[in-house]
C-alpha cells in the first residue's frame, strides 16, 4: 500500500497552490485565501511567510475596506522581482517580453518577421538579443525563474523540438535546445505550439476564466487550435493534438499546405479569405483580412459574399468540433476573430443546423479576449508553471 503524501508534500502543494491564487487573481486578502483554499488561518498564515521570506510575495495592509474590525493582510505577487522572459514566434513578428510575476509585461520588443523559409537563426538571433537587452535593464535583486516561447509550428512533447509549421524549410529544428543555448541563462527554453498556449492563455486570463471545456481557433496563415477537456490542455499521444485546422471539412475543396484537400483552414485560412474575396495579393496577413470584413461592412457585396462562404465552412469545422468535444465555449483568436465577427450569423446557422442540439443548446461563441497577446500571454505562463509547482525549489534554483 502507498503511503499518503507527507507533510513535506501537502506543504509544497500548498505553497504552489497559493502563489497561483495571487499569480491568477491578483493581490487577495489572507481571510479571502483561507475560503478560497479550505485551509485554516494559521496555515495560510505559515504559506505567507514562506512565499515572503522567499521574496515571491509581500503583505501589505489593504486600502481602504470600509469595514469595521481589524482589515485582513492582502498578499500580493512581487511583480517587479520575479519574473519570466516569454517568446512569442508568429508567422510574421517576433516578440519577447519581461513577464512578471501575477502577468504584468514589465518590458517588451517586437519586430517584423519576413514570411517565408527561414534558418533557425534568424529566429534565435533577434530573440536572444531582446532577451539580453531587457535583462541588462533589470534591477540586481530581480530573479528570472523561467523562459518559454510560443511558435507557430507543431512542437514535439517534452523535447521542444519543431517538427512542423508554415514555410520551415526544414523539419525537426531543434529551437528550444538552441535558444537555451544562446540565453545562457541557467534556464531550459520551454516551447509550446502557439494555439495550445494562447488556448490555456483564454482559460487561465482571458474570456474563458471559470471555463473547464472550451476550444480556441487561432488563425494566423493557418488555423491552430487548442482543445482544454475538464481544465487540461489534450495534447494527443506525441503533443500534436488539437490541430483542427487540419480537418477536412471539404474533401473536393482546396488544397491544404498541409497535402490534403478541403481542410478547414484551406477553406477558411487568410489565403481562402483574400482570394475569394478577389483581394489575394502582395498585402496578406491580418490588414489585409481586416480590409475585407470592413469592405463588407461598407455594404461591399463581393466581401459579403466572400465572407458569408468562408463562414459556412467555419461553421461547418465548429459544428464537427462541437458534436466531438461538447465545449462549453469557441473562442475565435488570431486572424479568425475578424472573420468570425464578420460571418457570426454564418457560424451560427451552420453550428445550428449540423451541431446536435443538446451539445449546441450551451455553447458559447465568444472573440479572444487578449488579442493579439494570447500567444505570448500563453508563453509567460508555461514559463511560469514551475515555480507555481514548487516555488520554493526553483527559487533555490533560480538564485543558485
Ligand atoms: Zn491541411
């Protein structure tokens, strides 16, 4: 028989399970801790102490309560002393970002990235560089104690390995490994598919708060996707699941990227968009997407028609989605979100017709609510997911 977990144990989980609380929620009072955990004042009281000797958190006494009696201490996340770096590697930017501690971006950098085949150094170079300019600017008693980077790419489980993606030239590029490489931080680089993060991203910070099932669509010169089942993130045997764009949805449609014909984001990718749209041109990405769904709104009936058609087959991938998965919630991300507000009667008909009604009747269709942030948003929090497993150990780490 196995034994239960030792003290030692429940106090780690405690300690992990407290940090996330202030991580997530933001500065929360002792008393609202002791509720919202189960646990009693004392131990809470001991959590506190922890987590503030070990720098991750301070106490404070809160502003104003307007109650009477003695206010109860908030505890809040030390943002400006912890913190991770995030990476995000879309189809056309390249962003990093000083992320810290409770989600607050601290400091960022951006650039434009060419589309097209690409060596794995013109990705790490710019990266690494921002990385050490915002990390030449941080205060001596700062500590980073993660680094994780979102990429537009099928990523292998565990190795960081790319295997897949849009205009690699190459597969198998070993990213995570160089980028750790070239950071020489003492940190491994963690890499997560960009879909799957901005997917958590939602669930953890943004529109799906409080959602246990949900999927996001992310449409960038693809279609990703993220599929959350009861708070986890599937991942599929190897982690290349939720890759619903890759769906046929028309199998005498258009050819996809990917070799087949007909998948959902042949027929209602940004390509699928522009060109039935009659705008396919030099100008792609989300502009030009934006272009359309306006044109539309101006009463442009060739982008009406355009995006009436694209949202049928949207439709069409939701509603398989829904049959499969019974989300609670779709969230439509990326380049998706401006085609899914410019054909949601579309969407709607579709799921309603081809969705089975008791999976349909709850469903909720709903725009990312970080933007054009989930995949970095995404990022930080993968960075971050050690030290809100065992805060104490990896500050050990960390300050090692
Ligand atoms: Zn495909």
């Amino acid at each position: 028989m196995r034994a239960g977990p030792s003290q030692e144990e429940i106090r780690r989980h405690n300690l992990g399970a407290l940090l996330r609380h202030v991580h997530l929620g933001g500065p929360t009072s002792r008393a609202e801790l002791t509720s919202r955990m189960g646990l009693n004042r004392s131990t809470i009281m001991a959590l506190t102490a922890d987590l503030t000797a070990a720098g991750l958190v301070r106490e404070e006494l809160p502003r104003e309560t307007g109650r009477a009696g003695r206010p109860s201490l908030v505890v809040r996340p030390e943002s400006a002393r912890v913190y991770v770096f995030a990476l995000d590697v879309g189809v056309d930017r390249l962003v990093a970002a000083r992320v810290g501690l409770g989600g607050t971006i601290l400091d960022r950098r951006e650039t434009v990235r060419p589309r097209g085949p690409f060596s794995l150094d013109e990705i790490v170079g710019p990266l690494a560089g921002f990385a050490r300019q915002m990390h030449r600017r941080t205060r001596p008693d700062t500590v980073c104690v993660g680094v994780a980077a979102a990429f537009s790419g099928g990523v292998g489980r565990g190795d960081g390995i790319i295997r897949f993606g849009p205009n690699m030239g190459s597969t198998d590029v070993p990213f995570a490994e160089e980028m750790t490489r070239r950071l020489a931080l003492g940190l491994p680089v963690k890499v997560g598919n960009d879909a799957n993060l901005a997917a958590l991203a939602e669930h953890t910070r943004g529109v799906g708060v409080g959602c246990r099932d949900l999927i996001y669509l992310h449409g960038d010169v693809g279609i990703g996707g993220g599929v959350i089942v009861n708070g986890q993130l599937l991942g599929g045997h190897q982690g290349f699941g939720g890759e619903v764009g890759h769906m046929v949805v028309n199998p005498r449609g258009r050819p996809c990227g990917c070799g087949s014909l007909g998948c959902l984001e042949a027929e209602a990718g940004e390509r699928a968009v522009l060109e039935t749209a009659g705008r396919l041109g030099p100008e792609m990405g989300r502009d030009a997407v934006r272009a359309v769904v306006d044109a539309a709104d101006r009463g442009d009936v060739v982008a009406q028609a355009a995006l009436s058609r694209v949202g049928d087959w949207l439709g069409l991938g939701v509603a398989n989605l829904v049959n499969i998965f019974n989300p609670e919630m779709v969230i439509f991300g990326g380049m998706l979100r401006e085609v899914y507000l410019g054909s949601a009667a579309q969407v709607r008909s579709r799921v309603a017709v081809d969705a089975l009604p008791p999976s349909r009747g709850a469903l909720r269709l709903r725009t990312s609510a970080l933007g054009d942030d989930a995949t970095l948003v995404g990022a930080a929090e993968l960075a971050f997911a050690q030290v809100l497993a065992d805060p104490l150990d990896v500050l050990v780490r960390a300050g090692s």
